[in-house]
C-alpha cells in the first residue's frame, strides 16, 4: 500500500511518458494501406514482379520476393521459439490492471470511479472512388490530427485526458471509418474546446465544403459517465483507452500513471471497480486470474 491512496499501484509504477510512435504518420499509413482493398495489393505486387521479370533472369527476379517471404517466416519460428525478441509483447503490461482518474490537481482517488468521465467518439470516412485521396478528406484528418495535438499540449486547460485511435476493419473490404476515442473530466471540458478557436475553425470549413463533398461522411457520440458510473479492467494489455490516460497521480512525491492493481481489494470485481462492492462478489466463481 501506498500512504495516499487506499489502492495498490499496478507494478511497475510507470513514472515516464513511453515515447508515443508518430501518430500522424502511423495514421497515414494506415489510411494509405487501407485504400485499397487485398486484391489491389496483391495485383500492385504482381506487376512489380512482373517488370522484375522482364527486367532480370528469372532467378535474381525471383530472389527479392523469395528472400523477403524467407525473412518473415523465419523471423516469426524465432520469435514463436522464444530465440528472437518479440516486439508485439514490448509495451505489453503482464498482470491486471484497472485505471482510476486522480483530481485536477494529481491527487490520489480515494474511492473508485470517484471522478466524471466525459467520452467522445470521432469518426470519418471517404465514400469516394479515390477513397481517402479524394478532394477534402486529407484535410479533415488533419483538422483531426492538429485538434488532438492541441488537447494533449493544454490537457490541464481543457480537462483532456487521453485518447486511442481505432479504424473499423469490419465495416467494408477497404476505405474503413477512422475513429478516435477521446477523453475529458467533464462535459463543460468538451464543450469548451469545441468552442476554441481550433474547433471553430475546423467547423466552419465543414460548413463550407458539406453540400460540395457529400461523400465525407462525420460523426460523433458523446457520452457522460459520472462518477460511480463507470469502470475498466486490463489484463496482460498495452496502454490503450482509459489506460493510456495523460493525467498522472501524485504518490509518495512521485507523478506516476493511475494505474493499479486488478488483484485486490474492490477492484477485484466490476461492482468493486464501480463502488458499489468490496471485490469479493466474484470468490465463489474462483476467478482465474
């Protein structure tokens, strides 16, 4: 036990920021990639196979394409052999896990789900036969792209605290919605930066362009959680949603992540992790973990 706070820091306590990948840059990627559909790919590949053909004897025009095949198969045996580090388990966090917000001035909570949560769910999509190269669209994820900049640069102003991004591969073979997943201590928080100056613009040049590219499609949802009226569990998972929060927690004079242990007291349960239990309420399932 910590001397601030009635729960049990996850181990280990995580004192630093992890080095975020290039969002914007990932996103472009992935919106590139998700263009076109498998077919696509596979016939871009095919005709650079081709000209590699026609360009090379067959058995170095085979190579590349042989050795690249060679490369991946080996390297997955060696990391499912445990010979070869596996990088999709680096940011994994093993054990259970929940996430708790602390106050606006970084204290402890001290009961769970003590705080409102406010979510906003952002989505986007091209419905264009040139998918997200068409006219418009690439300005809009970048509207995107520069609000959640601003949000995580002035997280204390506008009661920002945190946000995942997701695409929708279960929708269509290509030109998937992209959504992100944003969240703030409050409603009067969302609303308050709607109302900037970065939002406001984003707005009006939605209003000008709607009636011009109505294939761009825009959404959002929003839902208030007060406090007592939500929570979370994460098992052997990386840093996403909730958990991958901006906010930190101020115990024993260090600013560290909220998170804490899944394991004891009232965040053994969901009823627990929502105050309205001691944890216990699932000992006669023996739970598993």
């Amino acid at each position: 036990m910590t001397s601030s706070t009635p729960f049990q820091l996850f181990p280990p306590a995580l004192t630093y920021t992890r080095p975020r990948r290039d969002v914007a840059a990932l996103t472009k990627w992935l919106v590139i990639r998700d263009n076109f559909n498998l077919i696509t790919w596979i016939a871009f590949g095919a005709f650079v196979q081709g000209i590699a053909s026609v360009c090379l004897p067959p058995t170095y025009a085979l190579l590349p394409a042989a050795g690249f095949l060679l490369h991946r198969v080996l390297n997955t045996l060696f990391m499912y052999l445990g010979l070869v580090r596996n990088p999709h388990m680096d940011e994994v966090l093993l054990g259970k896990f929940t996430a708790q917000i602390p106050g606006r001035d970084g204290s402890p909570p001290r009961d769970p789900a003590q705080e409102d949560i406010t979510v906003i769910i952002l989505a986007g999509r091209s419905n264009h036969p040139l998918g997200s190269l068409a006219p418009g669209y690439p300005k809009l994820v970048s509207y995107i792209g520069r609000m959640v900049s601003e949000l995580s640069r002035g997280k204390e102003e506008y009661g920002f605290l945190g946000y995942t991004g997701w695409t929708a591969l279960t929708e269509q073979p290509s030109n998937n919605q992209v959504m992100v997943v944003c969240y703030f201590r409050t409603l009067d928080d969302l609303h308050g930066f709607a109302h900037g100056p970065l939002h406001r613009k984003g707005w009006g040049w939605w209003n000008k362009i709607t009636k011009s590219h109505p294939y761009i499609s825009i959404m959002h949802e929003v839902y208030h959680a007060p406090k007592g009226h939500w929570e979370n569990i994460f098992i052997n998972n990386h840093l996403t949603g909730i958990a991958n929060t901006v906010s930190r927690v101020n115990i024993d004079n260090a600013k560290v992540r909220p998170l804490f242990s899944g394991n004891l007291g009232s965040m053994r349960s969901q009823l627990g992790r929502l105050g309205r239990g001691d944890g216990a309420e699932n000992a006669e399932f023996d739970e598993p973990y």
